[in-house]
C-alpha cells in the first residue's frame, strides 16, 4: 500500500471510534510496525515498577548508553489496552521507535477502570516514573533526563500527573488527550466517577500553569471532542502564559493512527517528538 493509498483510507475512515476502525488501522500499519518489531527487540519484558499484577513495563534500547528516556503511556478509553509485544506490536512500537532513535524507550501498562478509578492512572505514571528514576540507569539510561509521553486515555493520565507536579521529568508529550474543557462523556464515568465531580478532577488548571515544557498534539481527523480540547488548551496556554506550547496536528491520521504510525515511514510527528526530546534533555536531536 502506497502511502498515497493509506492516507486515502484514514480519511475514509471519518473522525469516527469504535473496534471496526480500531482494527482497520492497525492493518494499516503491520507490515512496516512487524519489520521493526523484528529489527529492536525488547530489552527487558514485564519488569514489576509497583505491586498490581498490571504495574509492569518493558524497556527498549542498548544498556550503558546513558541516554534521554521516553515513557510511553498506551490509550484505551480507560478500560482497556496493553502495553504489548510477546507478538503484539501495538504500543510497543513507541519503545522501539525510541531505541531505534538512540534513547531508551519505556512502555507501561496502568490499572484499568472501572475497578480502579481516579485517581488511579495519574498514581501509575507517577510509580512508573519513580522506577525510572531509581533504576533506569542500571538499564542504560539516565534518570534525569526522562520525558513521558501519552495517547488518548494515557495522555489524560498523563495530564493528571503533571497535575500533581510532574517530579522527574523534563517535559510532556500529549496526544489526542482530554484536559477538562469539554463536558463528561458518559462512558468516561467509569473512571471519573459522578459527573459533579469530574471539574475538580480535571488537570485544566494545572496544565495552564506548568512551567514543563508540553509538546500537544492532535489528529486531522480526532474527533470533534479532542480537537476543541487540543484548541482550548493551545489557547489557555496563551492567555496564561503569552505564548502556546508546542503544538503539532498530524495531517491525514486520525485518533488511532495517531500514535499508531510511529516508527513507520512517516516520521513528521516522531521528528517532532525526538526534537522536543532532545531540546527538553538538553542535547542534540537523537538520532
């Protein structure tokens, strides 16, 4: 398939969600994400950063490198998602996207709801984080440079720890998130419990105000939702602070693809991150 002809197929697609367009964009993908999947293997599978059996993350990437960090937080409405590999690329191809970059990548699972609520996600980055920052070094990292990246769901967990101070990083990447400018979905009830409480458990605020460096990033074809929340938090930073954050809209992708076609043949928006990587860790672009 020509990237012509894939482009052609996203936008058939429309703005819309659900397992059908899930899986329609996962085979858009395989050949090249399965090549890459054989070429950087997995470092270090299922290490335990806390004590649910869903606190574990692989690594990616050459041990005694002392390189940046990029932790990867997987999307899934809440509820589901995994951080894959064991023959699964989905999700695991952010880590070797990074390894393959010159960093050491990490990618996490979290607790899902709707057994384990808010603040649940915000709490799983952050002990990802406090792992990271205790023992990247052993598996050739550098603990004072990490930055997190996150999708959908994960971008809002994300979110939620940079809320709560975002110790240990050194900037924030987030896709296609939800930051509290539109109303509650319903089915995100799940995680975020009765709508009256979901404005105080929103990071709006706090997002506004970080001073760690935020590269957001949304889809051309993200649903209407995530678009006006990529536009109101582009344009609260401005009010806020007199200047947007890093900002990118990936043409001809959408929700899913989004994250989905890094590490492919595609590379504007992994271009865009590696940049932002090396600029918040204090070098050069990586590789």
């Amino acid at each position: 398939m020509t990237a012509a002809e894939r482009a052609d197929a996203i936008a058939a697609m429309g703005q819309n969600l659900g397992p059908e367009v899930l899986l329609g964009c996962e085979a858009l993908f395989a050949a090249e994400q399965q090549a890459l999947m054989a070429a950087v293997p997995a470092a270090a599978r299922d290490i335990a950063y806390g004590a649910h059996p869903r606190h574990r993350l692989d690594l990616y990437g050459t041990p005694g490198a002392a390189a940046p960090v990029l932790l990867f937080v997987h999307g899934g409405g809440f509820v589901q998602g995994d951080k894959g590999d064991g023959g699964r690329w989905v999700n695991a191809h952010v880590g070797r996207m990074a390894a393959r970059a010159g960093l050491l990548g990490a990618v996490m699972n979290y607790r899902l709801a709707p057994d384990h609520g808010w603040p649940a996600g915000a709490e799983d980055v952050a002990a990802a984080v406090d792992w990271l920052r205790a023992r990247a070094g052993e598996r050739g990292g550098d603990a004072g440079r990490i930055v997190a990246i996150g999708t959908s769901a994960g971008a809002v967990h994300l979110a939620g720890y940079l809320a709560a101070g975002g110790a240990g990083l050194r900037g924030a990447v987030l896709l296609s998130g939800l930051y509290g400018y539109t109303a509650l979905d319903p089915r995100d009830e799940r995680y975020y419990g009765v709508p009256a409480l979901y404005p105080q458990r929103m990071p709006r605020a706090a997002l506004e105000a970080t001073g760690l460096p935020l590269l957001v990033a949304c889809a051309e074809f993200d649903p209407p939702r995530f678009q006006s929340e990529f536009l109101a938090l582009m344009a609260a930073r401005l009010a806020c602070c007199g200047t947007m954050p890093r900002g990118y809209i990936a043409s001809g992708h959408n929700h899913y693809t989004l994250a989905m076609h890094l590490g492919t043949d595609d590379r504007r928006l992994e271009s865009e991150i590696l940049d932002f990587v090396g600029r918040c860790c204090g070098g050069k672009e990586p590789r």
